[in-house]
C-alpha cells in the first residue's frame, strides 16, 4: 500500500481539561498518514481516482476547530473516524496530535497523543436455520447499505 502524508498542519483551537483551554484557545499540530491504494490515480492522472489532501486538511482543520473536547485523545479518534468515512480511499491511517502549549509547568516541546485506525475485512456466514431466511437475509442487507457498511 500507499501512503499520503499531511505533516504539522497547525490549528488554533478550543480543546482541553482546563476552562481557560476552552475559553483561550491554543495551538494544535496534527499530522496523518493516510494508507492509500495510488496506483488508479497514478495511471488516470485524475483527482477524482485520488485522495484529495487538500480536502483531508480541510476537515481536520475545521473539525477541530468546530467541536471542542476535553481530551486531544477524542479529537484524535473523532478525526481518524471522520477521515475514513468521508474518504473510503483510505484504508488505514496514523493520526499524531501535537499540544505545544500544554499547560505543564515544566520545561517541554511538546504533549502529543498518536493513533492507529482503519477498515477491517469480515467474512459473514449465514446459515439456512434462521426461520425465514430470505426474509431475514434481504433485511439484514437493506440495513448494512443505508448504514453503509458494505463495500463491495
């Protein structure tokens, strides 16, 4: 696989234990690494065959500038899940959020927090002992595609 990588994106944001981290807001420095498959986009020469990373800087910018949590652990999963479902070329990705400006009274660069997450293959076997299998079946089905669950 492939990888595109977005490094030390900076964000001013309202995230932290603290109320004046809330109210003041700090810097955030966020970094992804996106597990991608290039090679249709290699060949075609076309955005729309590639992860576009200017529109994978634009959501986590405004999603964490949008939202505001205490830990820049939940930012890191809210961001990591809001990438793989808005860009299904992802397949996997590592998410790094730097917190220079922690309200730590020692001498440091930098807090950070960094995440792994991704799609996983599943293999679903259903048997003829459910009932009304059919039945059954053709609405399991409906209710994976409106969650859009399944890739094929």
């Amino acid at each position: 696989m492939d990888h595109i990588q977005i490094k030390e994106l900076e964000v001013f944001a309202n995230h932290g234990v603290l109320k004046q981290e809330n109210e003041l807001g700090q810097k955030f420095v966020v970094s992804v690494d996106l597990t991608v498959d290039t090679s249709k986009a290699a060949e075609s020469d076309d955005i729309e065959d590639a992860v576009n990373y200017v529109e994978v800087a634009e959501l986590i910018h405004s999603e964490t500038k949008r939202n505001t949590f205490q830990l820049i652990e939940h930012l890191a999963g809210h961001l990591a899940e809001q990438i793989l479902l808005t860009f299904p070329l992802v397949r996997s990705l590592s998410l790094r959020i730097d917190k220079p400006w922690a309200p730590i009274r020692l001498p440091l660069k930098t807090v950070s927090v960094e995440i792994q997450r991704g799609w996983h293959t599943v293999c679903l076997g259903i048997g003829s002992n459910m009932g009304i299998s059919m039945l059954i079946w053709t609405r399991l089905w409906k209710s994976w595609q409106q969650m859009s669950i399944i890739n094929w």
